[in-house]
C-alpha cells in the first residue's frame, strides 16, 4: 500500500484503506474516500491533488491525501 499523494496525474487507483483519527476518517468518507472506492487523479497544483470521485471532483491537501492508502 502506498499513500494517494504518490499516485500520477490520470492515475485511477482503488483506495484500500483510510487512517488518521475519528474525525477524518468521517470526514473523508463524507466526501466519498471509504475502502473499494474509485479515485482518479485529475490534477495535482502545489502538492495538492484535485481528485474525482464518485462523480464529483474534490481538492485534497497532501497531508489528508497521506491519510488515504491505495
């Protein structure tokens, strides 16, 4: 497993796994990020990633990409 930030731009990649505490994890799967989830790399600006997952493009900084293992 490696983290999401290490993923290419137009990578699609299958997330396996999300950490960090309670409230991140909620907030991530709130966005879509959960386990067996689809995610593509559409951009990344500055080490952050725009990302598009289940229909909807999100921009994630590197440190919450780090929490999310593909």
């Amino acid at each position: 497993m490696m983290p999401l930030s290490m993923a290419r731009t137009g990578e699609t990649v299958t997330i396996r796994k999300v950490t960090g505490k309670d409230e991140v994890r909620q907030h991530l799967a709130e966005l879509g990020f959960v386990a067996g989830a689809a995610v593509t790399v559409v951009h990344e600006i500055a080490g952050n990633l725009v990302l598009q997952v289940k229909d909807r493009r999100v921009a994630l900084d590197r440190g919450l990409a780090n929490r999310i293992l593909i």
